[in-house]
C-alpha cells in the first residue's frame, strides 16, 4: 500500500481513563477508551445520561486531562501542551443550552473568540459576519440579543463562533437537546456538511439514535466505556 495515502487521526485517544474524586467517594466516569478521529467525518456516541460521554467530550475539549491515558492532538498528547491555547485554537465545543453570552450581541458572540486571539475589533468584525453567513443567518441577527432569536437561531450563532475560532475539531454536547426535530435536523445538516465539505472532525455526544443514521462511525458510552456499535442492537434510549 502507498504510505501516503494513509492518513493519521487527527484526534485520538489512547486507554483514556477519567476519575472524579471528592473527601468521600471516587467514580470512573470513562474507563480505558481508546478511538481515532479523521478529519472529514462526523462521529456520534451515544450513551445514557450519566454513561460518561459528556465526560469523554471534557477530556478530549482539553477541559481536563486524563486520570490515566492520553488525549493525542496531531500527534502531541494535551498533557504537554498549554490548555488555554489549545482549546482557544484547536478544539471548539458546542452544547446545547447554547452557553451565548446574553449581554452580547449575536455578532458580539461571534467576534469573542476572535479578539482572543488577537484580531482587532474591526477585523473581528469582518470574520464574525462572514461565519454569521456561514451558518445561513441573515444579517439581521447582527444586532440582536440571544434571548431575541429562536433556539434555532441560537445554535446557529453558536456554531458560527465556534467556526470562527479557526479550530478544526467540533465537539458538539447534545446539540440538538434544546430543540425541536425540524430545527435539530437541520443543525445535524449544517455540522454534517463542515465536515464532509469543509474537512472538519465533527464528533457529536448525544442520546438521540437518529443523528446515527447519518454519521459516519457510531461508538457507544456505557458505564463509562467506549465501543463500536452496532446499528441494528442499539438499545433504546
């Protein structure tokens, strides 16, 4: 085989264990997984609430280092990395009760994780509407509050800055949560074509089965372990 056609995963996780810990107790919420994550596919893991998944996201956004094991971005474990900067360039997160700051405007939003970064407020500006456009949001959400747009909307702003970070990888927590089906059908739409078109890895923790029918590779959280699923036996959840 041409080695140069094999590509390496841009994300991976090697025996990942998560371990929360207080005075009284300590709970394995994720349990040795292991997985390769390609750029230009859409992921879902399904699990039920408290199975780890949304623990398992943390992990791999950088919002928490492994117990034991290691989280590998483009080959560099996050535990040899700084946090901060590779979660404001190299992972976003999307959840679903939005997390838009309510003072701010939609393009307010937007522009945030740009000035982070370091652009101007002008430049930000530029870059914020063009995402804002990205998503299929008129410009008419430019000035608006978030408490001034549906939960649609909201998702949509939300995923635009994300994009407009500049970061590669999508986490998206129960995106489709706060939604109704016809607006979460067309946020799964929208991450499936950034990744299929626009070569991001989209990686979706959900206990919705439907947003299955449409990803790439399915795996499955239970009792904080990560395996391959097979379709036809998911279990209903």
């Amino acid at each position: 085989m041409d080695q140069t056609l094999i590509k390496e995963p841009i994300l991976r996780l090697d025996k990942v264990s998560y371990q929360y810990r207080n005075n009284y107790q300590s709970v394995d919420a994720v349990k040795d997984a292991s997985a390769d994550f390609f750029e230009g596919k859409l992921y879902a893991i399904i699990g039920k609430s408290g199975s780890g998944k949304s623990t398992l996201l943390s992990v791999m956004a950088g919002l928490a280092l492994p117990t034991e094991g290691q989280v590998i971005y483009r080959g560099i474990p996050t535990d040899e990395v700084n946090l901060d900067k590779y979660r404001r360039e190299n992972v976003t997160v999307v959840y679903q009760s939005f997390n838009l700051f309510p003072l701010m405007t939609c393009l307010e939003n937007v522009c945030f994780p740009l000035e982070l970064l370091g652009k101007t407020p002008k430049e930000a500006s530029v870059i914020a509407k063009e995402q804002i456009a990205h998503v299929n949001l008129p410009e008419t959400v430019y000035k608006r509050f978030p408490n001034m747009i549906s939960g649609g909307e909201k998702q949509r702003v939300a995923i635009a800055r994300a994009l407009a970070s500049g970061a590669k990888v999508i986490l998206a927590d129960e995106p489709t949560g706060n939604l109704d089906v016809a607006n979460g059908e067309k946020i799964v739409e929208l991450l499936w074509h950034l990744a299929h078109d626009e070569n991001y890895l989209v990686i979706i923790v959900t206990h919705d089965l439907g947003i299955t029918k449409i990803a790439d590779e399915v795996m499955q959280m239970t009792d904080g372990y990560l395996m391959p699923m097979v379709l036809e036996d998911a279990p209903g959840l």
